[in-house]
C-alpha cells in the first residue's frame, strides 16, 4: 500500500471515530430526554393494548351478548322491537350504540338501525345511521350500500341511488350479489332517465355477467330504454 493510500485510510478512520465521538456525545448528552421519549412510547403501546383487551373487547363481548335478541326482532321485521327494545330483557339498537359505542357490535347496530327505520319509513333516519355504519366486512359493506340505494330510491334522488347500488356491486367483489345491484344501478339510472348510464350500465352487465339472471335479462331492459327516448 502507498504512503499516499495509507494517509488516506488514516484520515477516513480519523474521520469516522470523530463522527462516533460526536454521536457517542450526543447520546451521552441527550440519554435523558431520548429515555423518557422511548418510555413514552412504550406506554402509548402498552396503554393502546390495554385498552383493546381489558376494555373493548370485554365491552364488544357484552354488546354482542346485549344485541343478539335484536337481531331476532330485525329478523322477523319486528323493526320497532329491534330499535327501541322490549321493556324487558332487550335494551334495543338504540341503546346498544349508547351503551357500547366504540365496539364492531355498536356499528353493526347502526347498520341494522339503519335498515329497520327504512324499513318503517323514516329515510333520514335511515342516512343517518346507514352513512355513520364503518363497515370493513366483504358481506356487510356492500349491502348497506346497498341499503343508501335504497333509501335514495324512496327519496326519489334516483341519480344517488344508482351510484350507490355501483358502489355495492364493485364492494361484492364480483360474486352473485354483484349483478343484483348492477340490474338496481341501471333501473335507477332509467328512472332518473339518465338513458346513456343505464344503457351502459345494461350493456355491461350483459356483457360480464352473461350467465347470471339480470345478464340474461338484460337485453330486455336495453329495448325499454330505447323506447323511452323516443
């Protein structure tokens, strides 16, 4: 090795025992405020798991325990029974999302609310609780959106419902459910006479869904629509 190389190599070890020194005296300085910064982390850890199963989870499963009643009721169609309870050893939908907010059973108490005051008439009711719903579940999702199609439908707002029922065929992940919503979609985009939409809407599920019952029916529907735009 040249004396030109081993100056160098004595330089860049120079170099970086200077940049472990300042790092070594940087941690030495500040091993106080780093410490507790850790310890704060590991307490909102350890405070996060806590709270998941000493409280929510005890909490989900005495919701789950509280709401299975209500899901009989809503069941049955008994919707006013499923909401408000029945006086004695069911509290009612209602109740369960005061009682346990912040647990899966609470929200899928807001879907099932949701429903049941459509089902009894009262749509804004119905928004209210069907739009707070979280969802996440492949099976659920799709139907409360579903469920807003619906609701918009009752409302006449046929445009909103036809984007809703788009939404709920695409969450169905391409199973049976899908051309369901998707025949619902181009229904609703006739009645809102957005004809072009529900020719598109029909073409496709004719297309895609071919083997299904609303695929096969579809052509149909796509000779209602040119009828209508004459």
């Amino acid at each position: 090795m040249s004396k030109k190389q081993t100056g160098a190599t004595a330089k860049n070890l120079e170099n970086i025992g200077d940049a472990l020194t300042s790092s070594e005296q940087f941690i030495e300085k500040n091993q106080k405020a780093i410490m507790i910064g850790l310890g704060v982390v590991v307490l909102v850890v350890l405070a996060i798991l806590a709270y998941h199963n000493l409280y929510l989870k005890p909490k989900n499963e005495n919701a789950q325990a509280a709401i299975y009643k209500g899901e009989r009721y809503f069941q049955n169609g008994q919707d006013s029974l499923a909401l408000f309870g029945n006086g004695n050893d069911y509290i009612g939908f209602e109740e369960v999302m005061n009682q346990f907010g912040g647990t899966k059973t609470a929200d899928l108490a807001r879907a099932y609310a949701g429903i049941s005051y459509s089902r009894l008439g009262d749509n804004e009711k119905a928004l209210y609780y069907l739009n707070k719903f979280k969802g996440g579940d492949k099976l659920i999702t799709p139907a409360i959106a579903g469920a807003i199609g619906d609701v918009y439908m009752n409302l006449g707002e046929s445009e909103k419902a036809a984007n809703n029922f788009v939404k709920a065929a695409k969450a169905a992940g391409d199973n049976m459910l899908s051309p369901i919503y998707y025949k619902k979609a181009g229904l609703a985009y006739l009645h809102a006479q957005n004809y072009s939409k529900a020719t598109e809407t029909f073409e496709m599920l004719k297309k895609t869904y071919m083997n299904s019952p609303e695929g096969q029916e579809a052509d149909k529907y796509i000779e209602q629509i040119k009828l209508s735009k004459k």
